[in-house]
C-alpha cells in the first residue's frame, strides 16, 4: 500500500490567476516498493503478520472535469486506462503462498479501470474537500497522488517566490474512510524550456500523514503512512500544472483485530504526471 498522500480527485492546478480548461487528461506512473503485508494464520489464534515489501509498477491515464460551483470549483476525475502488468481479471481469493498464507489485495477482482474521484476547490484555490466515489484496481495507489497535484498557488509566479499549503481532509471511500494531513512548500527557482514553451520550474517538498480504514475478508484494515518527499513541478504561464516529479518515502503501520500485533515497513516510489497532449 502507497501513502500518499495522487492522484486524488482532479489532477489539475488549479488558480487564482486563471481557470484550467473544463476537461483536461493527465498521463500518470508510479514506479517503486509497495509496503505491503504478508499474514498467516495457525489455529484459532491471532495471525501474525509480517512486513512484505513488493515492486508497484503502473501507468494510468486519469481524466478531470471541472466546473465552476458556489465560492470555488468542483472536480471530478476518472481514470480511463491502467497498465500495471497484471492480468486483466486478478484472482477474488488472493495469491497463495503456501499452507495457510495468502497474499490478499483489497482491489482484487476489481476491473481495471472506471474509478472516480471527486473534490471541491475553495474560492482561494485550495482543496477543500475530496472524496473516493469508487475503486478500479490500482486506483488506491492514485488516492494520495490526485491531491498531491492539485497544487494551490497563490497567484501570479516570479523567480524566488516561495510559500507553503497546508491539506487537511477526511475523504469517504466505498470501503471505509481515509484522512489525508498534508504540508507542502514550494519555491520557485526560474525559468525552463518545456516542449518548445516557457514554463516555470517550481522545488516542491511535502511532509504528510495518511489513514486509511478498509474492510478487508471481514476485518477493518487500519493502515497509518506517513511521507516525505521531494520533486519539481513545471507551471505554465496560466498556473496549469504541466508536467511534475516527486520522490517519495514512506513509514508504514498496519493494524487490525484479527493480527496479533501491528506490521510496520517502508516503501518508496517515484510519481510522474504529465499533461496529455
């Protein structure tokens, strides 16, 4: 499982210079070590769990619609293609692993794509509200990118302005609830050339915590993430977000009743967005 705190609602900068298109496509990967968690159980007792770290790899292609609302703006986005190397149809019962061990993914026998997001942007441009209308397989991977790059920005950018953003939202999910707490601070170092356009090159460094509760084979999955990171975000000269990076490292804690304590692990990935052209 993927802290992050994107990708998620909208993927799309969203500003008080100016307004993003009504659609836009963003072509997004995911690319490093999961923490994950491997649970076997003997008996009738408490199952022990033991931190299972596995390789994420996933391209996908989100789509976002916005419209403006009351005292700001609403977003809905859907992701419209996955490749994550899987097998089109994922086994419902989980991956064996011997006598009494299983490997069992949340999104299981889920399809691979159709998942949905929604959220709401304040009049200042920050998001005020997110929510997770419905899953596809791998789309939790993109719940922590999509607010990750909707990045506010506070009007007209200059070389050397810097300021930070805090997010701070309990989203409902199909299967239970997640509350994403994130800083981010941003500072912008100059000029670049992207595809033949000037754009502006902003440093970006985030500190959050994610906590999500699903409902996994009867049991309510507590999982705690907290992150760090790093990257560099393009902005185009109407504060789209173009293109953007982000090096990401995350403490994990998984917790449950039926567990006979909690499971904890790192995991670290590499995001990249770009704006479909």
């Amino acid at each position: 499982m993927l802290l992050r705190p994107l990708v998620c609602t909208g993927l799309v900068a969203l500003t008080a210079a100016g307004h993003a298109p009504a659609t836009l496509r963003y072509e997004i990967s995911v690319r490093g070590t999961a923490a994950g968690m491997r649970v076997e159980r003997t008996g009738g007792g408490p199952a022990e769990g033991t931190f299972a770290p596995r390789p994420v790899g996933m391209r996908a292609v989100v789509a976002v619609a916005l419209a403006d609302s009351a005292g700001g703006r609403s977003v809905r986005a859907s992701m419209d293609s996955l490749d994550d190397g899987r097998p089109a149809q994922a086994a419902a019962a989980g991956e064996p692993q011997g006598p009494g061990v299983r490997i069992v993914r949340p999104d299981d026998g889920l399809p691979a794509t159709g998942a949905k997001w929604s959220a709401r942007i304040d009049a200042a441009g920050r998001l005020a509200a997110l929510r997770v209308d419905s899953r596809s397989r791998g789309s939790r991977t993109l719940d922590d990118v999509v607010p990750l790059l909707l990045p506010y920005v506070p009007g007209r950018l200059s070389k050397g302005a810097a300021w930070s953003d805090t997010t701070d939202v309990t989203a409902p999910t199909p299967d239970g609830s997640q509350h994403l707490r994130m800083v981010t601070a941003y500072r912008v170092a100059g000029e670049e050339q992207v595809q033949g356009a000037k754009v502006w090159r902003v440093e970006v460094a985030l500190d959050g915590t994610r906590e999500t509760k699903a409902a996994v084979q009867d049991e309510t999955l507590t999982t705690t993430a907290a992150t760090k990171g790093r990257g560099i975000y393009h902005f185009g000269r109407d504060g789209r977000l173009v293109d953007g990076r982000l090096e990401r490292e995350h403490q994990v804690r998984f917790e449950a009743g039926a567990l006979a304590a909690p499971v904890t692990g790192t995991g670290a990935d590499t995001v990249r967005v770009a704006l479909s052209r």
